[in-house]
C-alpha cells in the first residue's frame, strides 16, 4: 500500500491540470490548437490513473477559461499526492520533439528567510517534484538527467546532458502549487511525426499508462 501521507483518503489523489482552454488556446501549429491537445492527453492520463487505483480531480474538463490563480487554488485546497499540468509546445523549426518535463527550481528568497508560504518552492518540494520528473521519465524510457538548458539554480552538482527531457525552469503553471508538481509536455505541435504519432488514441493511452506508472513509483504505489 502506499507508503506516502494520503491524508485520511483510501488512495492518492493525483490533480491533473490540462494548461490554457476556452479564450486561451496556447500555442498553434497549422491546424492543431495546443487547449484541445492538453485536454485529450490529461483525459487520457485522469483514466489510466484510475486504473492504478488512484483518485484523480481534473482542474478543466471541457473547453473553458481558468485562470492560473484558480487553477492553482484548486490544485492545493485538495491536498493532492502529486500535479501533472499538460501542456503542448511548438518551436519554428520543428525539430525538437517531445516529451518534456519541467521542474519549477526552488525560490531561493525562501531559503533565506527560511519562512515556507504559499508561492515559494521550498528545497524540499523542489526535490519531491524533482523525483517525481524523474519517476516519470523512467517510466517513460527517456533520460532521467536534467537538460543542459536548465535553468542552473539550486543545481550544483547534478548530472545534465543535451539530451536529457527534465527541464529546471522556471514555469507560470508551477509556481503557486504548493504539492509536488511537473509541467509535462507529450509532443511539440510543431513536429509532424509527433502530431501523426498521438493522433492515434493508443498512442496516447500508452503515453499516459507510462507516465501512470511512474507517478505510482514515485508514491510506491
Ligand atoms: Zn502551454
């Protein structure tokens, strides 16, 4: 069973958030709207979590307008185990490709005045949501180093390569959540093999069967 505070609840509770909707599409690529993507992979992820036994609550679950703010306040009031926020990307020449997790770095004014509130990551959240970005990179298959293009805060010492897919960067989606919290990225729009790839279901119901895993090694679940 699991071996991480669940506070009272049978199971974890796992928040996933699908990033932008409604009057904010995100970004565009052609045809393909980044809202709708998030969307159909936080869906895809909400299921393959209950499949492992997880209770899971969707910020958005259709195509509307949150802001960031209540979003945030949401994911915290429900004292989640873990938040995955989806978003797409998209970048002009088309050649990086997903997936891409983001790590917001620690605050280091929090360190300083050693006084942990709502807004500041505190070094001990940093290295939770640290290990569950590396959880799911496992379960994934891919690098569990952290990229070169890492933001270097907070960071001494650590494995990096050019080929590693965890980002240590700061993220407007990560920054007021107080549980241990990852930005994932599936695919880039921009890259047509990415696109053609997930939009088959099954390729996404495998991508989120993955990432499920390794949120539930991560809470040893
Ligand atoms: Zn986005």
């Amino acid at each position: 069973m699991a071996a991480f505070p669940t506070l009272g609840k049978a199971n974890p509770l796992i928040v996933v958030d699908a990033a932008h909707g409604g009057s904010d599409p995100g970004v565009k690529a052609g045809s393909e709207v980044e809202k709708n993507w998030n969307l159909r992979f936080a869906q895809a992820l909400g299921k393959a979590l209950e499949d492992l036994g997880f209770e899971v609550v969707q910020i958005r679950k259709k195509d509307e307008t949150i802001p960031l703010e209540k979003r945030a306040q949401a994911a915290n009031t429900v004292q989640a185990s873990a938040v995955l926020v989806i978003h797409a990307d998209c970048e002009w020449t088309g050649s990086r490709s997903g997936p891409m997790i983001v790590v917001e770095p620690p605050n280091q004014s929090a360190e300083s005045s050693g006084i942990p509130r709502w807004g500041v990551i505190t070094p001990y959240q940093y290295r939770l949501s640290m290990k569950l970005g590396r959880d799911i990179a496992q379960a994934l298959g891919v690098g569990t180093e952290l990229s070169t293009l890492s933001d270097g805060r907070g960071l001494a010492g650590e494995p990096n390569s050019a080929t590693a897919r965890i980002f240590c960067l700061p993220h407007q989606s990560l920054r007021y959540l107080v549980p241990p919290a990852v930005v994932l990225t599936p695919l880039f729009l921009s890259r047509g093999p990415d696109v053609r790839k997930y939009s088959a279901d099954e390729a996404v119901a495998e991508f989120a069967a993955r990432v499920a895993r390794g949120v539930a090694n991560y809470l040893q679940y």
